[in-house]
C-alpha cells in the first residue's frame, strides 16, 4: 500500500467522526491526504462506543459519474486484509510496518473507540463494565459487516486492546471463520496463532 497510511487512517476516523446519518460505504471525499496517497476511505460500521473504516487502493474514477446518492459497494482490492483493533494503544504506523517489511500487500481495517486518533489514550472505566460489553457487542457488528465482503481474502488480526475485552472479542469471532492472529514482541510482530475451526476440534 503506498504511502504513509497513518494520516489517511486518522483523516478517514475523524471525517466519519463528524458526519450525521453515516451510512455503510460511504467513502472520504474532496481528502488532500488520501488523494495524495492514492488511498480511499470507506465506513464500514458507526456505532455508538467504536468505529470501524476500511483503508484500501484509490479506485479510477468512472469519466461520467452515476446520478445516484448510493454509496460504492464496499470491496477489498488485496488478498489479504489486516484487522486493526485499536482500543488502547495506537499501532497502525507499526503494522504498516510489518506489513511492508514482509512484502504483504494488504487492505486494511481500523476498529477504534477513539475516532480521533489522539495520543492520549482514554483508558476504559473499570468501574462501568457496560461499557466493555458494549464494545465486545459493537466488535460483533463491525465483524459481520466485514466478514460480507472480505471473501477469501486472508485475515490477519492485531491487537492492541486490554486482556478482557480481548477475551470478549475472541468469544465474538469464534472459530468459524479463519484468521491469524499476531503478537507485539521484540520490536515486531509475529503470528502466533491460527483461529479455526482446528482450535476446536483436533485434526
């Protein structure tokens, strides 16, 4: 993916942050960074604790434009996607990365509670456990939106959430759908485990 991702990540957070009646889809329009980056941003799901926003290549605009309101239909041009759950810590910039230095080519998808992407991380309330269920129930909205349109895209998975609610989020996915997840250790990342059906069930 060209370019430095990070500004087209928080450019895209903080647009779908701020429009009224978001709908799946929509994309970032009239964005110096992302044309720059050639990069578009898409939403993929607002909910009321977190957002979620696709970062993928610009696609070439049509010569006429369709007179319609309608919003583009949402699809990966990479065959691997890389989820981001950024809840407290901000990772996309280290992902990027990872991503470049072994070659991958992927899309990516940012979940965060904090469209403003902002280096002081609001940690979550420990005294309002309602707040950490309502996450774990929007990371399931987030995840059945994705999994309409990642297809057979490969999923790689990274975290940056406290241990809990990381708990949550894995009894949300399941073992249905496949995914790699990877673990933050000497400066890198590393792919530590393969979510499937085989946790369940031994071969």
């Amino acid at each position: 993916m060209p370019g430095d991702i990070l500004p087209v990540v928080i450019e895209t957070l903080k647009f779908f942050a701020n429009v009224k009646d978001s709908v799946e889809g929509m994309a970032v329009t009239g964005s110096t960074a992302l044309a720059a980056a050639k990069m578009s941003g898409y939403l993929i799901q607002k909910g009321a604790k977190s957002l979620s926003v696709l970062i993928t290549s610009a696609k070439k605009k049509p010569a006429a434009r369709r007179k319609t309101k309608e919003p583009e239909p949402l699809a990966l041009s990479k065959n691997d996607v890389a989820i981001v759950l950024d809840i407290n810590n901000r990772i996309v910039a280290n992902v990027e990365s990872f991503l470049k230095s072994k070659k991958m080519d992927a899309d990516m998808i940012v979940i965060t509670n904090d469209p403003s992407y902002s280096d002081e991380i609001a940690q979550l309330n420990i005294e309002r456990p309602e707040d950490w269920a309502e996450l774990a129930r929007e990371f399931k909205m987030h995840t059945q939106k994705i999994k309409r349109f990642v297809g057979d895209a490969k999923v790689h998975i990274f975290l940056a959430v406290p241990v809990p609610l990381a708990f949550g989020l894995g009894a949300v996915w399941g073992t249905v759908d496949d995914a790699t997840v990877y673990h933050w250790q000497n400066k890198t990342y590393h792919p530590v485990m393969e979510i499937g059906r085989g946790l369940r069930f031994k071969k």
